[in-house]
C-alpha cells in the first residue's frame, strides 16, 4: 500500500545545503504497525512529514519515490496530493494545542476533513463526528462537540486528534510522538486506544517515537534512525531482544521503559 523508496530529503535554506535524510525506505501493508525510532534529529520524523505531503517544495530538495497505491506522492501535482492528504493519509502530532486552533469549537475542528472531501450535510457531518469522538473514547461527545481545545484535558485534545485524523476513515495514519507530552498513564490510554483502532478498522499506522518500550508494546516492525539513516530494521522483538548495530545496542540501554503500563 505505502512504498518508500531511496527517500533522501536536503535542505536549500542555508548557504551550504543540509542533507537530514538519507536512503530511506518502508514498505508499510494494510492494517500493520511499523515503528520508528531514533534520537532527537535522526530523521525520523522528516521522514514522516515527507510521507504526509507536508514539506515545504520550495525550501528543499526531495529525491526518490513515496508510492502510494501506486500514485508518487513527491512528484504529483498539489491537486492530487491534497485528495490524498486528510483522506487517506492522515497525521497526528505530539502536541496538539499547536495543531488544534483555540477559537474553533472541536466539532467543527473534527469534522473539517469531511467538508473538504465528502459533500455530505453539517446535519450529517455532526452525526460522524459525535459517533467518532464515542469511538475514541471521549465521555459525553455531545458536549465535548462544543467545547473549545482549552476547556479540555491534554490526554482528552489527544483523543479528538486522533478523531479528527479518523474522521474519513484513512489507510495510512501517521503518529509523530502522540504521547511524549502525556503522563504515563494517560501514554497507556492512547497506545492502548491505537491498537484497537488498528484491529477495528485496519488502519496502517506508522509510530514516530524515541521510546522504545512504547514502540515495542505497539508495532510488529522497526526502522531504528541516527543521523538521517536507517540503521537497523526487522521485527521488533529481533530487534530489542538481539539488536545488531552499536547505536540500537545503546538505544535500548538509554531509554526508560513503561514495562509495568498495560497496553494489552
């Protein structure tokens, strides 16, 4: 479904362009959860953001090939990239008061992407919407319908992220470190909310994180990044449990782990 191939990303806003990606590939299918992990400035999430057709094509330059169902995603007009953005490959990020604006009520917000890619009625646009916001867990979705992003909790403006990127039923969403800003409690709550979406729906979900224990609870497959290459990929109990690169060696040993949360 989703083929990245020989991706490599420079950047032409400085005197001496920057290369931050180098050689990327993923092949991601229907249904499964591939994570990928790395430092801060490994690369991984420009990759991601490449993948979802948000990098600037002005200030950079991308080669290689992002195909999905057969469409290159890097070389189509921006009219068939957009019928793809927020339809089929959707994106959520780690904060979501950045992404969530603060004088828009959520319902609106939420049912943004059906108004750009369905002609369905506001009356018809409300129903999908409250029904989504119950899907992810939110109490009282009516109410939460017209509240404003401030008046809710972090773990509760992640949920309706998650929502809105759901909204048009995608195949392909994006999770760029979804609960780095969330208590560990609440981490479990939205990993474990990702794993039923992906069993009900059979959404592709791709995981952008530097925790390796939360990537191990999630993902069936990991891409391990330091300094804009794949260093290291394969299923992800190969991985932890006999990583061969240095770099993933020192990963694993230098990151806190969540082994006590319930993910199941």
């Amino acid at each position: 479904m989703l083929d990245v191939i020989d991706l490599n990303i420079e950047f032409h806003d400085h005197i001496t362009p920057e290369t931050v990606v180098y050689d990327f590939d993923l092949h991601l299918d229907e249904g499964e959860i591939v994570g990928i992990v790395g430092e801060s400035g490994s690369g991984k999430s420009m990759s991601a953001l490449a993948i979802a057709g948000l990098l600037s094509r002005k200030k950079m330059k991308k080669r290689g090939q992002i195909l999905f169902d057969g469409v290159d995603l890097l070389t189509c007009s921006r009219d068939t990239l957009r019928k793809y953005q927020g339809n089929d490959i959707c994106m959520v990020f780690q904060e979501p008061m950045t992404s969530l604006n603060p004088v828009k009520r959520i319902g609106w917000q939420v049912g943004e992407s059906l108004r750009l890619h369905t002609e369905l009625s506001e009356d018809e646009i409300r129903n999908k919407v409250i029904k989504m916001l119950e899907d992810v867990e939110l109490q009282d979705p009516e109410s939460i319908y017209d509240k404003y992003p401030h008046e809710l909790s972090g773990g509760m403006r992640q949920r309706v992220m998650i929502a809105a990127a759901l909204i048009c039923n995608p195949k392909v969403l994006i999770a760029d470190e979804p609960t780095t800003a969330l208590d560990v409690t609440v981490q479990a709550q939205i990993i474990k909310l990702l794993k039923k979406i992906n069993k009900k729906t059979g959404t592709a979900i791709l995981f952008i994180s530097h925790d390796l224990s939360v990537v191990r609870k999630l993902c069936s497959r990991v891409l391990v990044m330091y300094k804009g290459r794949v260093v290291e990929t394969g299923e992800v109990n190969e991985v932890f449990d006999f990583p061969k690169e240095e770099y993933t060696k020192r990963l694993i040993a230098a990151i806190p782990r969540m082994e006590k949360l319930e993910y199941e």
